[in-house]
C-alpha cells in the first residue's frame, strides 16, 4: 500500500522523469526549440546582449529570459523549489548521489566549515560564464556546462576531450557528495541565492512531536541539519521534502507561508513549479526578438515563413541572411534561431518561395575547396 510520504517522492520523481523525458525528446530533435532554450541561466546571459543591442546573443531565445523570470519568482515564493522539482540536471546528480551511498556504504559528509567554503565556488562560475558571454557574445563555457554536454551528446561547441573529462569528474563527484554540482559549481544556483533568502513559503519542525532521531537531516541532499532548525529558512533548501519523507514521526513538518496562519498542503511547491514552467513558457512572446534581421530593396508585397535545420544560433542566423544579398526580389529577413525559423517578406513577381527554397539548401563551398549543405528547409508555409 502506497504509504503517506511515499507519495510525496513519486510525485516529485515522476514530474522530475516527466521534465527529464521532454529534454530528451527535444534534445533528439524533436519540437520547435532547441532544449537549450529551456535552460534558465540563458537568461541571465542574455542580459548584456539585450541591454547593448538589443538581440539575444549566440543560441539564447526569449524563452530562456521568460523562465528565468518566473523561476526566481518560484524562488521568492518557495525557494529552489526549481532545483528540487524541475531541473532534469539537479535530478540526475540526486540519482547519482543515491547511486553514490548505495556503493560507498557510510559515506562521509563534508565537514560544515569547508561545505560552506566551497559552496563560493558557484560565484566564481557565475562570475566567469557572464563575463566571458557579456564579452563575446558567445557562451563560450558551453563546453563545461553538463546540461548541454549531456543531452547535446558532448554536441557542437563542446571542448573535445577537456569537456570529457569536466563531465566525468561531475559525475564521479555527485557520487561522493550529493548534489556537488548544485551544491558547489552551478551559477543558475548562485543567481537564486538571494531570491531563495526571501523564500515566503518554508518547512516548520515542531520540536514538541520530534523525538530527534535525525533522519530529516540524514536525508536531506543539500546538508542541510533540519533537525536542528525549527522553520527551514536556508537558502539551499529546495522544498523537496525529501526529509518530511524521512521523519518517522507524524505531523512534525509543516509547510508554512509567511502571513498565512493556516500550514499549505505539501503538494503546493509541486503546483507552483508547474505554474512557474508554465507561466515561463507562454511569458516568452513578451520578449520576442529575431536572431539576425536583414533589408534589401525587394518589394515586400508576400511573406513566408520557412523552419530551417541548421539555422541554430546567431552565427548560423547572420551567415543564414548573408546567402540572400545578392537575390533579387527580397524585402527582408527575420531569423529566430532558437525556433529554427526564417521569416522572408518578398515579391512574388520576381521570385518564388520554391527559389527562396533553392538558395538556402544551396551547399556552401569552403575555404579548403570542399563544399556542404548547410541549411535545409524543414517546412515552408
Ligand atoms: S543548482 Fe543548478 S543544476 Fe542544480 S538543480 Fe538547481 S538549477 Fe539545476
Ligand atoms: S531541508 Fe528538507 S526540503 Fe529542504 S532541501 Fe533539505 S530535505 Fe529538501
Ligand atoms: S526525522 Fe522527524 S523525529 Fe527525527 S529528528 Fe527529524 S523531525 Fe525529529
């Protein structure tokens, strides 16, 4: 029989396997967007692009920029609720860090001082990806990222065998401490630091029904000594419940909301993470922006819209548009990358959308005298 706080972990393992299933579904190719444009911390990188001129640098889409938005609105509400019920990342270093104690029986913990120490490191991380994606333009730490490395299948911009060995020392890592990567390295973790300080909605340990055993503790993936907290403000804890899960005792924890008397259904943080995804996902269309835009002198009299594989990022976009400079009969272009889409206005006089067709799937010769297909029409409407 499905006990009380079994349910708690299979429905947050089944919402984390229903997210994990999705990136890999478009990560494989599939959908509209790439699976990078559901990365949070794309927006955060997106910022100085958006502020100096006004365009989405690299592969970063308004997606990216809306989520991060609701996302940290997730986190003044219920912390890194994001972390705990959402991130397919976060998700797979809790799996290895199971696997981790199961082989390494009596794993040691790492000693407050230095967890507290290292957990700086995030900063530096943060730190460094702005400043090298505010500098170039470019998410130059792409190839050290393990969200892109895993489900792009160390893809293009991965560093060889550098960006091998960065995700294997992750790996071999989460299985000596759980959630190293979240804990130690992650900068979206860092950016939700101050947003989760505020987090209105905490657990409560009623220290008269606690017999301290310590299990809440034990089991807590972030460290963080529950049984010895009375109201869970640390701004590390996800709001997974992993240690409501553990307490052996009934009715100890409660899930309390700053203002409100009455103790929130423990199910509330899986609900506000949908909402927040949700809300992320249809907020996108308030940021809207094309990739790369071009005008040449062609009538605009029609327009098309063509999905385009190959059409991938800003580089691809700018090379994308450059093809048709010297096409009679093109009003303009609007690239949106992360999308794959082209937009033409033209005039059907002087030429077709079969033609416009024609031109982008025309193989593109290189410097060394090789050439190659680079875009190809997916769909035209
Ligand atoms: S800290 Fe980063 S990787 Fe970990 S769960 Fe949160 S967003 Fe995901
Ligand atoms: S304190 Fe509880 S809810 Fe917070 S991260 Fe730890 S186990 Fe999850
Ligand atoms: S698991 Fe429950 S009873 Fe044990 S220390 Fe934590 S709150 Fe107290």
């Amino acid at each position: 029989m499905l006990t009380y706080r079994m349910r708690i972990r299979y429905l947050r393992y089944t919402l984390l396997t229903a997210i994990l299933a999705a990136v890999i579904y478009l990560a494989s190719g599939h959908g509209a967007r790439s699976f990078e444009a559901y990365c949070p911390f794309g927006g955060a990188e997106s910022l100085w692009g958006l502020f100096t001129n006004n365009e989405f640098s690299c592969t970063l889409a308004p997606l990216n920029l809306s989520l991060m938005l609701a996302l940290l609105a997730l986190a003044v509400l219920a912390k890194k609720a994001f972390c705990g019920w959402s991130c397919p990342i976060g998700f797979l270093g809790e799996l290895l860090g199971h696997a981790g104690g199961l082989i390494w029986r009596g794993r040691p913990a790492v000693p407050p001082l230095l967890n507290g120490r290292l957990k700086a490191l995030r900063y530096v991380v943060l730190a460094l990806a702005l400043f090298f994606t505010y500098k170039t333009g470019e998410l130059v730490l792409r190839g050290y990222d393990p969200y892109f490395l895993v489900f792009s299948g160390f893809g293009h911009g991965s560093s060889g065998l550098l960006s091998v060995i960065v995700l294997t020392l992750t790996a071999l890592g989460a299985l000596a401490v759980p959630m190293m990567f979240c804990r130690y390295l992650c900068p979206m973790g860092a950016v939700f630091d101050p947003f989760s300080r505020l987090g209105f909605i905490r657990l409560r340990r009623d220290k008269e029904k606690c017999t301290a055993c310590g299990k809440c503790a034990a089991a807590c993936p972030c460290d963080i000594p529950v049984d010895r907290l009375e109201t869970v403000s640390h701004y590390d804890c996800t709001n997974c419940l992993e240690c409501v899960d553990a307490c052996p005792e009934k009715d100890v924890f409660q899930l309390r909301c700053a203002g409100l008397a009455q103790p929130l259904p423990k199910y509330i943080v899986a609900a506000l993470a949908v909402l927040a995804l949700t809300g992320g996902y249809f907020l996108r269309t308030a940021f809207t922006q094309p990739t790369a835009t071009a005008s040449f002198s062609g009538k605009a009299a029609a327009k098309t819209v063509f999905i385009v594989d190959g059409l991938k990022c800003k580089g691809t976009a700018g090379f994308f548009t450059s093809m048709y400079k010297d096409i009679p009969g093109i009003g303009g272009i609007e690239t949106y990358a992360s999308e794959h889409k082209a937009v033409f206005t033209y005039d059907p006089d002087i030429i077709t959308r079969d033609r416009i067709r024609a031109v982008m799937e025309t193989p593109v010769e290189f410097k060394d005298g090789t050439s190659e297909q680079v875009f190809k029409s997916r769909s035209m409407k």
